[in-house]
C-alpha cells in the first residue's frame, strides 16, 4: 500500500514539474518606438483605411545592429530555457509565398477582411510571446551607455505581460554587448513575469476573442428557433462545454451578432500542437454546418487571438 501511495506520488510530482517546465515560445522584434525613430515603416491599406506598422524586413537588412542585438537577447532568454522562433527567417518564409493572398471575402457579396503584415508573421511562426526591444544610446565623455525597455506582449490578445527598464554602464564595448549586459542584469523579474503568464495559460487556457455574424443575404437570423431552441442557445451551449472550465465572456448578443471576449481554450490539442482561434472556431463551424443546421459558415481570422463566423454563405 505504502509503495503504491509513493509510486502515486511520484507521478504527481513528475507531471506537475513537466507542466511547471514547460515555457512559451518567443519571437523578439524592434518596438515600433523604435521601428518610426529610424523611418522603418510602411503603409498599410486595411480596408481603405491606411495604417503606418513597422517594415521589420528593411530594418533587418538595413540595421547593422539589430540582428546582432536580437541575436543577443534571443542567447538570453535560450538560457534561461525559452524556446526561440527566429523573426527574420520567418519574414524570409513569408516573402517566399508571393502567391499568398493576403485577404479573404465572401464569394458572393465580396465582403472581405484583411491581415496587417504582422498578424502574417503571428500566424506563421505561431509564437506564444511577441518581445520587443527598443534602445537608446548615450553619449557620455568619451565612452556611451545603452537605455532599454523590453516589452512582452501575448501574440494572441496583444495584452502587455512583462516589461522591463533600465540603463547600462558607461563603456566602449559595441552596442549589442553593452544591451546585453543592460538587459542581463534586469532579466531575472521579466522572465518571472513571463513564466507567470504562461503559467496561467497553462492552467485556465488561452485567451481568444470569437464573434458571430450573418450575411444580409441569409434569410435567418442568430434568434431563429430550430426545434424550439435559439441559434444563438445552441451555441453558448457549445461554448460551454468546449471552452476551458466554461469560461468567456459573452459581451454582446442580438439578432445579427455573438461577441465572446476573454475566450478561454485549450493550449494545446491532443497531439500536443498550440491550439489558435482559427482551429477553436473550426470546431464551431463544423457544429454549425452539420444537423439540425446544415449552416453554410465561413471562417475568418485576426492574427492568432480572433476568429469570424459568418453564417448564411461562404
């Protein structure tokens, strides 16, 4: 009886420390601070509306030091037992894709949504945690010194985890050493602050936004009874027993439109692979699409945290 409760033990131990173990996938990027003091930016057409987001692949070929000071972070942060995905490499995978269409609209009414070229390298490298660098330089006599601020953002949500502050010691060391040695002696908080986040993740799912809406051309509406329950029923239901604990936020409910913010789903499915909105959403769509409701449903994302169901046509 003894050595069954310690064998007991002993795999509750073990599997609580994997859990425990486990830390988010990162991917390190210039601020956007930084990005606009240095005129790496572009425009970026969102559905007529121009928007200024940073241009990361000039600012890779065209900054000497960012990718030695990211390199310099990324070494960090492998240290400290952090899994890296390598943001300038990514970029190149997605410029390879020059057949990639970047937006997707209804085949009927032409209704579209557009992905910003960020949301394109969330979605590919599929990264827990988005870190971004911005540094100053200071001269001082005749050696410099580096400021910092080291932001960590959830990929997901673009919700601010961790930051971290601080100011190097005047040297003539280059700059990517001089941020390295800045950054090391502030590492240990923002790493706690990271894992803390995960930690969550881990336990109470990850968090996603999901919104219901139907084309004008559909002759039903969210409140329609189908064997006298409410489309909109049939889907809390199955909100209820697919998200984590039950747990979202149904923030908005009429007749054309379900909104549920603070989503929480699973991270990971059953082969151990991050679960995003897009493959959450999935779930839903094929609920929808099959009986009693043989729904016509098109799935749209946002980056990696939102997902769009249209119901009524592709």
């Amino acid at each position: 009886m003894r050595r069954l409760l310690f064998y007991a033990i002993c795999m509750f131990i073990t599997t609580f420390a994997s859990a425990q173990a486990k830390k988010p996938t990162l991917m390190i990027l210039p601020s956007d601070n930084w990005c606009t003091q240095r005129y790496f930016m572009t425009e970026f057409d969102n559905q007529g509306t121009k928007q200024s987001v940073p241009n990361y692949k000039q600012a890779f070929q065209e900054d000497t030091e960012l990718g030695q000071v990211i390199s310099k972070i990324g070494s960090l942060m492998i240290d400290k037992g952090f899994p890296l995905k390598d943001a300038e490499q990514e970029l190149k995978a997605i410029e390879a894709r020059t057949a990639e269409d970047n937006m997707t609209s209804s085949t009927s009414s032409g209704s579209s949504i557009t992905e910003s070229p960020l949301d394109k390298l969330k979605n590919k490298a599929k990264a827990d945690i988005i870190i971004q660098i911005w540094w100053k330089v200071n001269k001082e006599g005749d050696s410099k010194s580096v400021s910092f601020i080291l932001e960590a953002f959830d990929a997901y949500t673009s919700k601010r985890v961790a930051s971290s502050t601080g100011n190097g010691s005047p040297s003539n060391d280059i700059i990517p050493v001089q941020l390295e040695k800045a950054i090391l002696a502030n590492i240990d908080p923002f790493v706690a602050q990271l894992q803390a986040h995960f930690d969550d993740m881990f336990a109470n799912g990850r968090e996603i936004k999901l919104t219901i809406k139907k084309w004008d051309s559909w002759d039903k509406d969210l409140e329609t009874e189908i064997n006298g329950e409410e489309i909109t029923d049939y889907i809390k239901k199955w909100m209820d027993e697919n998200t984590v604990q039950g747990r979202y936020n149904m923030s908005d409910a009429t007749e054309n439109r379900i909104s549920f913010e603070q989503v929480r789903i699973p991270l990971f499915d059953k082969d151990n692979k991050a679960v995003d909105a897009r493959q959450f959403a999935k779930g839903l769509q094929k609920y929808l699409k099959a009986d009693p409701f043989n729904f016509e449903v098109k799935l749209m994302t946002r980056g990696l945290g939102e997902a769009i169901l249209v119901l009524g046509e592709k």
